[in-house]
C-alpha cells in the first residue's frame, strides 16, 4: 500500500513541475473513469489506441469521448481532464 500511495504521490508531484500541454492518459485516469460508474474496461473507453503513451501523444489518437473530454479540459483550462464530465457526453446510456 505504501508504494502505491509513493507512486501516486510521485507522479502528482512530477506532473506538477513538468506539465504536459494536451490531454494525456493515466492509469489514475482509468481507475477514476471506474470510480465514476461508467463502462471503461481498458484504455480505448477514450483512445484509439490500446496502450497510449503520454511522450507522443496526439489528439487524433482520441475517440468520440476523448476528444469530448480534451475540448471541456481546453474550455477549462484544465491541466488534466475532468472524468466526472464524462456523465455528460452526448448519447445514450450505451455511450456513456
């Protein structure tokens, strides 16, 4: 448990002294994405991609949700997106 709190501690501190313009991927993001009752089972719930890496990132690599989630972050200003939001993508239940 120690380690995994080391490591999210880790990664908030760096991802605070080297932020990353764009929408970027986490596995944090993923375990919100869950948290927040929505059907993610891997990374493609908002990538085209299976294992997307932040180093070359780019937008056309993001699906319907993903982009949705990079516009209200943008919008925003947000430094990284808001996976609450993800309740008011447009669609059905099959698309949240």
């Amino acid at each position: 448990m120690r380690v995994v709190i080391r490591g999210l501690v880790a990664s908030a501190l760096l991802s605070a002294v080297f932020p990353i313009a764009g929408a970027w991927a986490t596995p944090q993001l993923f375990v919100e994405a869950k948290k927040a009752g929505t059907p993610a089972k891997n990374c493609q719930y908002c990538h085209t991609v299976t294992m997307p890496k932040k180093e070359d990132f780019k937008p056309d690599e993001l699906n319907d949700r993903g982009k949705f989630l990079l516009t209200d972050m943008q919008q925003r200003k947000l430094k990284a997106p808001d996976i609450q939001k993800l309740k008011d993508f447009p669609g059905g239940k099959e698309q949240k």
